[in-house]
C-alpha cells in the first residue's frame, strides 16, 4: 500500500510540475523591412515574388530557436494600433519616411513605456524617420541617432570591441572581433540615454576617425526595452550564427524573456571617445593607457564636454579627400592638446 501510495504521490506531483516546466509561448514578431528610399540587398523581393532574403532568414531564426514567430511586411500603414496589441516585439529594417500614422507611432512609444511591446532596430533602422509632433518622441530621438554617413562600406575590414561579454545580447561575440561589414555613423546620438554595448575598436581597424562609432546599444524605455544593431548590410551577416542568435537575444531581451544590464554608461562612453582620438594618430613612445588612466579621475562635467567635443568632430571632418581640412585640423587639435596636456602626456 504504501509503495502504491508512494507511486500516485510522484504521479500527482508529476502533473502539477508538468504546467512549470512548459515551454513559454513563443513571443510575437512583427517583421518592418519597408525602404522608402535605399533598398539593401537583404530586403529585396524577387521580381517574381517570394519573400526577402532577411524575412526569410527572421521566420526561419524564429522557428529553429523556438523564440518566437514571425510575421512580415513591407508596409508600414500595417501597423496600426489594433495589430499592435497582437505584437510582442518589433523588428524595423528600414529606411526613408515610412507611412506609419501618428496613431500608430503614439501607440508604440507607449506600449514599449509600459512594458508591453519591445523594439529592434537592424543596420539602417537609424536611417529612417518621418515627421511626428504628437506624445512621446521622434522617430529619431526614440532609437537614438540619425544616419550621417557610413565610411566603411560593405565587406570594409573592421575590428568590434565588445563591451559586455556577459550580457546574453552580446555574449555571441568574442570581446574582440575582426569583420567586415558597413557600419553607419550617427547624428543625434544622446550617449546620456543608452548603454553602448559594441564599439568600433579602431587600434584594429584599417579605416579610422578620430571619434567613437558605437555598433551596438540598448536603451531602456520606461518598463520597456530597445536593442540596436549597426550590423545586417552585408547578406553574409545573416548567414553568420552568431549574427542570428544575436537576433534571438535581443527579441528575448526587448520581449522581456531575459534580463540584462541597460544602464546609460557615459564614462565608458568618454573612455571610448578619447581611446579614438588618441588612436587616430598613433604617436611613439606616448603611454596612451597612462592618459587614460588619468583622464578617468577627472572632473564628470568636463570628461562630458570633451566627449561631446570629440564626439562633434564627425561634423566637420573632411566629406571628401580634397575637401577643406582647415575646420577639422583647427578642433582636432585643440581637443587633442587639452586631452594630452590634463593627462599628463610627455
């Protein structure tokens, strides 16, 4: 008796586990890969019909994880506040001015605020926007920065830092990686309101300026979450196993499946902004970790406004090689000579 009693106890605990140890549901994917203006070659539809190159890769990412499931569009008008609430995550793979109502872009920006809908932006999601006046904030101000040029064009030799290994949104990655990609650089970047979770390491890279280029940041919207990827221009990128769990990660972490630290992290921020500068032109016998070292102990209202300063020479660096040099030289070395001189530079 107490053998079968022991047997209907294991039975019945079985059955009231069984709930606990079920698989989530998978979240809810709705896939924007609209160009109104640039079309990149992963969201080009074949003439004949048939999905894109990167839709296909997203619903087939989303079934071999388990993650989530996907749905794509390349109209924006698709969006609307009723679909909206069937939509656990966002995924924009866009460019130009897309018809998205000011409802809808309303009803976005407070869904992802109270927690209910996460954002991913892929590769030219920055070089999208469109004029909005309501509640919340622009298109560009929410995803945290504006196309302004890409300099490394595709399959350009790279070399990615990345800044938190630990972190599932980037953990795929080594700390230091060699690529090549195109990778944008960015206006209207507030440094104050994300966490730059990858940076171009330009003691690596070929191709250099003397100012940060972050690759990748996440941003925390009042209970919701934002993740952005300056990579997925080159069709190989999608191919790329890493570069697909990377995608699972950041639907996990926006659709709220995962934790992970979003904290704005503006003195490593500033870190990356001189280690840039100083990177720019390399000077012999100059102990770069010894200024850095210092320059970490100064004042946090000037180490802001430097990074701002340096971060200010993407505007007046020279657009073309026969372009006037005399505006960048000028604030180049004018920065230069403060960083060096507080640092303690021989």
């Amino acid at each position: 008796m107490r053998r079968i009693l022991a047997l209907l106890f294991v039975a019945v605990a079985a059955l009231v586990a069984a709930p606990a140890m079920a698989k989530p549901v998978p979240l809810r994917v709705l896939y924007l890969d609209q160009s109104v203006g640039w079309k990149h070659a992963p969201v080009a539809r074949p003439e004949g019909g048939g999905l894109a190159p990167s839709e296909i890769a997203i619903k087939a990412i989303g079934q071999e994880s388990g993650a989530f499931t996907a749905e794509v569009t390349q109209d924006a008008r698709e969006i609307t506040p009723e679909r909206l609430a069937s939509v656990d995550v966002l995924v924009f793979y866009t460019t130009g001015a897309l018809p998205i109502s000011p409802e809808a872009w309303a009803v976005v920006q407070s869904r992802v605020k109270a927690g209910k809908l996460g954002f991913v932006g892929v590769h030219s999601a920055t070089d999208t926007g469109w004029p909005y006046d309501g509640p919340g904030e622009t298109y560009t101000r929410f995803i945290n920065g504006k196309f302004a040029g890409h300099p490394w064009t595709q399959g350009t030799p790279i070399r990615v830092e990345t800044l938190d290994p630990d972190l599932a949104l980037v953990a795929m990655w080594p700390v230091g990686f060699d690529y090549a990609e195109e990778i944008y650089q960015h206006s209207d970047f507030d440094p104050a309101k994300v966490r730059v979770l990858q940076t171009l390491d330009f003691a690596g890279t070929p191709l250099k300026r003397p100012y940060a280029v972050p690759v990748a940041w996440a941003r925390q919207v009042g209970q919701g979450r934002l993740f952005f990827t300056n990579l997925g221009h080159t069709p190989s990128t999608w191919d790329d196993p890493r570069f697909r769990k990377q995608i699972v990660a950041a639907v996990n972490w926006t659709g709220r499946r995962t934790d992970g630290e979003a904290s704005p992290d503006t003195l490593r921020q500033f870190l990356w902004q001189v280690k840039a500068l100083l990177a720019y032109e390399p000077a012999a016998g100059r102990d770069d970790k010894a200024i850095l070292g210092r320059l970490l102990k100064m004042d946090p209202k000037w180490q802001a406004a430097t990074a701002q300063r340096i971060a200010d020479l993407r505007t007046v660096y020279p657009a073309k090689p026969d372009s006037d040099r005399a505006p960048f030289d000028t604030a180049y070395k004018a920065v230069l000579a403060d960083v060096l001189a507080r640092g303690g530079a021989r």
